[in-house]
C-alpha cells in the first residue's frame, strides 16, 4: 500500500516537471546583448534610435562600452541636467528592433533587463504591434516598467497571447526607452533582451 501510494506521489511530482520541460521555446535573434555591429559599425546591428525631435540636443544615446550587464556593451539613454522643463504629455525616447512578423498561432515572450539612475518617471520595455485592420493602427502587446531611482540591474518581462486579426497583416517592434517628462538628469540601460515564440 505504501509503496503504491509512493508511486502514485512520485508520478504526481513528476508529472508537471515533465510537462513544463515540453514546454519548448525558441528564441528570435534580436542583438538583444547589443555586442553586433551593424554593417556601418557605429549601431548595435537590428536597432535604431528613435522619438527624438526638438529634443534632441538634450538627449544623449549611447552603445555603451562601459556598462554591460553580460558581454562588453549595453545601450543607454541620457536625458542631460539642463533639460528645460515643458509639457511634453507622454513623449519618449528609445531604441526599437526591426519589425517582425506576428505569426498568427504564436505565444511570445519578451524579457530584458534594465539598469536605472536618477530615474523619476518609470523607463519601460514595450512591445508595439501595427499593420491590422489599418496600415497605421498601432496598438500595445506589453508594456513594462523599470522601478524609480537608481537601481542596479533589474528584469522587465512581459508575454503576448496569439494576434487574432488577419493572417499575414501585422508586425512587431521591441522598444526600451524612457519618458521625457520629468526625468532630467536621469540615465538608463538596456542589456540582454531576449524574444521567444513559446510553443502551445
Ligand atoms: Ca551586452
């Protein structure tokens, strides 16, 4: 009686190690460590800087040499002292992947870590998606934030359930950036973003 009711505990135990091991994932390349050049050697290969407009002589981007959280290089955004206080509503400043397409029977997992100065208004981890029903809408899968203040190396993550529009219409972007508003003299950066198709 025991050592069936031993069995039974055993398979019981097993059971969701088992299942949770067929859970397979596989990732996407995305230069998410940021040590590839891109072909002109000044960019990390598979990201561009974007948001800025007026902004731009008060907002510092950087491949980073010096903090890395894994490898030699990081990205960070640098919003300066003197940065002049206005209204700027919810304007940002990131760096953005290249666009993927979202396969219509696909789980994803987005996970990435951030490290944080002076940061007053939350930095974020955001997926975009565009292209369905309309060629412009846009709309949020997740969005993530980093913890205020100065923080060593923390993980944002976040998951997208399967798109449910229109086969073969929609893609995505990965974006880690910072809002501009109240975050003079704040610094941020991006390490290790990783992207999984998880399977169902
Ligand atoms: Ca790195």
């Amino acid at each position: 009686m025991l050592k069936k009711a031993g069995f039974i505990i055993c398979c019981l135990l097993i059971l969701p190690i088992a299942q949770y091991c067929s859970q397979k994932s596989s990732e996407i390349y995305v230069n998410g460590g940021f040590e590839a050049k891109s072909s002109d050697g000044d960019n990390p290969e598979g990201w561009r800087v974007s948001g800025l407009s007026e902004m731009a002589d008060y907002v510092e981007f950087r491949w980073d040499e010096e903090v890395a959280r894994s490898g030699q290089r990081s990205v960070s955004i640098h919003i300066k002292e003197d940065f002049p206080e206005q209204n700027l509503g919810d304007s940002i400043v990131y760096y953005e992947t290249k666009k993927f397409k979202y396969e219509k029977a696909k789980t994803y997992e987005v996970t990435g870590w951030i490290k944080t100065q002076n940061v007053k208004n939350p930095a974020f981890l955001e997926v975009q998606c565009k292209g369905w029903p309309k060629a412009n809408e846009a709309w949020k899968v997740v969005k993530t934030y980093s913890s205020t203040g100065s923080k060593d190396w923390a993980q944002l993550m976040g998951s997208f359930a399967r798109y449910k529009g229109r086969k073969d219409q929609a893609y995505f972007q990965i974006r880690v950036g910072i809002p501009l508003s109240k975050n003079e003299g704040s610094e941020v950066w991006f390490d290790d973003i990783q992207l999984r198709i998880l399977d169902d």
